[in-house]
C-alpha cells in the first residue's frame, strides 16, 4: 500500500464530546542575564541540580490524569449529549419498574426462591457423583 492512503488521516490529540478539560497555560520563563547564565551552566553540569524535580513528574504531559479527572469533577463533570440523557433515564425507569414489579428481596429470600426452584427440577439436572466419598 502506497504512503499516499494514509494522507487523509488527522494528527493531534483526540477531542471529547460536550466539555472540554481547562489547560493552565505556562508562564514563560524570562530571560536569562549574564549573571544568571552562568549559573545556569553549573546546574546544567551538576545532575543533582537537574533532578531537583519530583521523580514522578512527567515532562511530556503538561496536566497529570489524576489533575484532569479532579479538575472535570469540580466543574460538575463533562456535559452528557442528549442521547447520553435519554439512556440514563430509560435505565433508571427500566429499574424502577423492574423492581415495582419483583419487590426487594433480601438475599437469603433469594438463595431459598433458587434452592426451591432447584429442587424442583428433574434428576437429568442433578451433578452426578464423581470420585470417592
């Protein structure tokens, strides 16, 4: 396949529907005098100066996932589309109807409706006995 397939295809990050994370811009450095500069040169020679940095700072990565995801829970979450909207309350009504209809159970009025259906059925459904004992 030619290079030429494959034109088409956008670069960049990848965009959310409905919100979008606030980035905090970079403050610009100011420039370096000629007093600074050359302290500067001896950092840049002493690699303990150079990691000064948290180890677990990324320099790629200009927002961590964890800053992101608190920075979309303050806001009030990421806005759902009107699809999103629809599905959560069909699934909360599907809920409600479905437990109108059964009634809440407790879980030991479960294992005993099951245990009664189980001994209800035939011998074909029994596990058969394997081994000793």
């Amino acid at each position: 396949m030619p290079s030429s397939d494959y034109t088409a295809a956008a670069g960049g990050a990848l965009k959310l529907k409905g919100g979008s994370v606030d980035k905090k811009k970079k403050k610009k450095k100011p420039k370096p005098t000629a007093e600074s500069s050359s302290t500067t040169a001896a950092a840049a020679s002493n690699p303990a100066a150079r990691s000064s940095k948290s180890p677990s700072h990324t320099p790629r990565r200009s927002v961590s996932p964890d800053a992101a995801e608190r920075v979309i829970k303050d806001a009030g979450g990421r806005k759902k589309t009107e699809a999103e909207k629809r599905h959560e309350e069909m699934r909360r009504k599907r809920l409600e109807d479905r437990l109108k209809k059964e009634g809440v159970k407790t879980h030991k009025e479960k294992v005993e409706e099951l245990n009664k259906y189980l001994s209800g059925l035939s011998e074909h459904h029994d596990m058969p006995k394997i081994g000793p004992g």
